[in-house]
C-alpha cells in the first residue's frame, strides 16, 4: 500500500526517495540562520535539530566509512580532549562551492600540563 504523511501526501509503494540532508540542514525553522556557521549551535541543541542530522546517511546504503568514523571518535577524540584545551578562535564562515566549505574557522588547542 501506499505511504500517506500526516500532511496528506502519497508516495507509492517501491518508489524511491531521497531526503537532500543540506536542505534539511538549511531549514530556518529548525535551525535560525541556517547559512552561518556557528559550531555553538549544538550546544542547547533542540530535539528537533538532533534528529534532523544523520551525516552517514540511513538504511542498507548509508556511508561505508560510518564504523571507521565511530572508532576514531571512540579513540583518537578522547586522547585529544585529554592532552588539549580546544577554544574556538573564530566560527568563521560556511560557503557553498559545489559542496560545503568552512572559511576562516579557526580552534586553538592548548597542551595541558
């Protein structure tokens, strides 16, 4: 049978689908001022912007690197934040060339004792 959403849409049966995350990721509704980059953002994110980002994609397709990814953060991020202080020097600026480039987004780290 078909799929009918709560707003009354249809998508049949087999048909296939695409959800374009950087437009999910641009909504203002979700996210205010979505063409800045501010990393600060996800600090009191709502629930409504934690669900809406899935970097590795979903389902049987998704990033073949995603376990990759997952054990670096698991290993090399906390030796990290053990050893360094991170403070953002500068948000900078996200643009648009084909893809997503930041600009002038600058972190210090500083050694810890």
């Amino acid at each position: 049978c078909d799929f009918v959403s709560s707003e009354g849409y249809s998508i049949p049966k087999g048909s296939v689908v695409f959800i374009a995350q950087v437009a999910l990721a641009r909504d203002p509704i979700i996210f205010p001022d979505p063409h800045q980059f501010r990393p600060s953002r996800w600090l009191n994110a709502s629930e409504k912007a934690k669900q809406s980002l899935f970097p590795f994609s979903l389902g049987n397709r998704n990033c073949v690197g995603q376990p990759l990814a997952n054990a670096e953060l698991r290993s090399v991020l906390p030796r990290l934040l053990r050893h360094f202080k991170f403070t953002v020097e500068e948000e900078g600026k996200a643009s648009m060339h084909g893809t997503l480039r930041l600009e002038n987004c600058y972190l210090k780290a500083k050694v810890l004792g």
